[in-house]
C-alpha cells in the first residue's frame, strides 16, 4: 500500500513525509527479513534456457540489529521512577502489559526499520501499550528539535473476503486559548483486495462497534504516543524527524556478504568429489548364484560422486577430476567484511560455518 499518497487523499493533507522514505522502510524490513528480491533472486542460463534460484545469505542484517537492540535493552534492564506514587501506579500497568520483554522485541525492529513507537491505549478501563512498526507510523508535525507532537498511526489491517478494512488513529493537538488540547479520531477505510490505497471511509462499527470516532483529552500535556529511533543521524530525509535503519549505510557491504557467502555455499555443493568412470562399470553385469541370476556392478549407480563416461576398453580408468576447493579464501573475505560492518567492540566472525560473538 502507498500509504502517504492514500493519507493524503483521503485527509485532504499535504504531508512533510514523501513517500519515497516509506520505499526506503519496505527495502530495509525486506533485508532484515533476508530477502531483497532485487538482489537475492538470481537469473542465469543453462543451454539456453532461463532459470532462477534464491541466493543464499547470512541474514547479517537481523544479526546487526539484534545485537545493537540487546546492548541497549535486554533482560537486565530495569524501570525505575523518584516518586514513589508514580511508580506504584505505573508499575503494575508496565508488568500487566510484558514492558520489558515487548520492549526488547521491538528495540530490535526499530534498530531494523529506522523506529518504533509505543502508544498508550484504554481497553475496557485497563491501561495498554502497544508497538507500531515504523511504516506504519506518520508524523504529522513536530517542533525545532524534532520532537513529534501529532500523527497518524496504522493500527490495524482486516481482511474480510475480498476487502480490506485499514483503521487510522490521528493523533492531534488545537489550542484553546492559552491551553492545548489533545484529541484522537478514529477512522475505517474499506479497499478491494487488489487496491494499493486505503480506499473509502466507512462507519467505525463494521469492524470496531465499541471503537468512539471521536475523544477529547482536556488536561493533558503531551501525547499518547512515544516515538523512538536509533541515535544516528538520518542521511536519506535529514528534513524529517524519524530515523533510518542501523544498516542503512551498509547495504553495499550486506550485498558484498551474501555474495561471497552464496559462492562459499555453492563451492562445497558444485564442487563436491567427482570420478569419472567408464559407461561400462555402473552399466552392469550379469553374475550367476546357483541357479539364480543378479546384476552387479563396480560402483554404486546412486552415488553421484561417479559419473559415466563412454571409453574404449582398452583405456578404461578412473579419473578424480574433483576441484580445488577455496574455502580459506571465503572464510577470509567474509571475516574482512563483518570487521567493516561491526560496531566499536564486538566482532563478527565465521568459524566453521557458525555466526558468533567475538569481545
């Protein structure tokens, strides 16, 4: 879905944010998953025909933003607040809503996907948290330090047969005054299946009978939401407040990787041992037992390290034509490239076909 240009129809906005950056998003969420498939799908040629197969990887991009999202949020990790009324009331809200284990799930996508927001909900009287994944995440505006105040959140996507219902939650600020006041609106928009916008709005209780389309919140200071990026400055849109991806700048190095790691895995299938044998010898013969008959032959017909090859019987041989394998050459290619994709004091390494951590 082209979220921003369907946003923008349909909330008669002119959004800061270009679709362009959203593209960006999609590229890096397919990386972190370890398929690009402008670069992992690979067409090629045998005897003039076109055929195409998966590269193999070594999802160095999950492997990245996992361990920078466990150097700052793991199981170690605590809440504390000074005032102790704030923390007997927020505490329970934080353990009923799985806060530290959620929170390390999601450090990981927004280290992927440049973000991640956290909103705050009521559900039936009881406090929520829930995790919004940067592509489905809009700002709408912010102030000199690029501090998000107002947006809109994708919250939820269902199908029902051949349509799609997507739910929008704008969160938005007026002044009243000398005051400001927040506000929420939510709204229902139904497309076909095949439709890449959000389609037309319709009323809230198809889907959402309990859902209010519309709720003020007087008294409140700041948002229901909290936005978070990695601290690295943003070189795609330096304009706009949200953050890139932490493999952002190495897609270069990440394709250079699977390249190398794709040729490594296909050096030991292609080049596994092969014998070359006379026809005659996986053909077989006819050996009498008794008064029983039995085909036997020199080598095993299912072994594919034999392969046949028609000779005269009187230059009939075996020849071992197995390749040379270069397996130190892609094992030092590869540890060449995680020390330029590794951050300060961790190293990445291949040993013996197994990723580890190296202090």
């Amino acid at each position: 879905m082209k979220l921003i240009k369907g946003v923008e129809i349909q909330q008669k906005v002119d959004l800061q944010v270009d679709q362009s950056f959203y593209d960006e998003i999609a590229r890096w969420r397919c990386w972190y998953q370890g398929f690009y498939k402008e670069y992992h799908e690979i067409w090629y040629y045998v005897q003039g025909i076109k055929r195409s197969r998966k590269m193999t990887t070594l999802g160095m991009s999950k492997q990245v933003s996992q361990e920078m999202a466990n150097m700052i949020c793991n199981e170690k990790m605590e809440v504390s607040c000074d005032n102790e009324a704030v923390s007997a009331f927020i505490d329970p809200i934080l353990e009923e809503n799985g806060f530290i284990n959620n929170t390390q799930e999601n450090a990981e996508y927004m280290m992927a996907l440049g973000g991640m927001v956290a909103e705050v909900f009521s559900d039936r009287n009881n406090i929520k948290v829930s995790y919004v994944p940067a592509e489905n995440f809009i700002p709408l505006s912010w102030d000199v330090n690029k501090k998000i105040d107002q947006a809109i959140i994708v919250v939820e996507q269902t199908r029902k047969k051949d349509f799609v219902y997507t739910l929008l939650r704008s969160h938005l600020k007026r002044e009243e005054g000398d005051e400001v006041l927040y506000y929420i609106e939510n709204e229902l928009f139904k497309a076909s299946v095949n439709d890449s916008t959000l389609g037309q709005p319709v009323d809230l209780a198809i889907i959402y009978p309990d859902l209010e389309p519309y709720v003020e919140f007087p008294n409140v200071e700041r948002p229901f939401f909290a936005y978070c990026k990695p601290a690295i400055a943003n070189n795609v849109d330096s304009n706009i407040p949200l953050g890139i991806s932490i493999f952002a700048n190495a897609i270069d190095t990440l394709k250079t990787i699977d390249t190398v790691f794709d040729s490594f895995n296909r050096e030991f299938r292609l080049g596994k041992k092969r014998v070359v044998v006379p026809n005659a010898w996986l053909r077989g013969a006819v050996e009498k037992v008794g008064d029983t008959s039995r085909i036997v032959t020199k080598f095993d017909v299912d072994d594919e390290v034999f392969q046949a090859m028609e000779m005269d019987e009187k230059n009939e041989q075996f020849m071992d034509i197995s390749p040379e394998l270069r397996s130190q050459a892609h094992i030092s290619s590869l540890d060449a490239l995680f020390k330029k994709l590794s951050h300060h004091r961790r190293v990445f390494r291949l040993t013996h076909l197994d990723l580890r951590l190296r202090d």
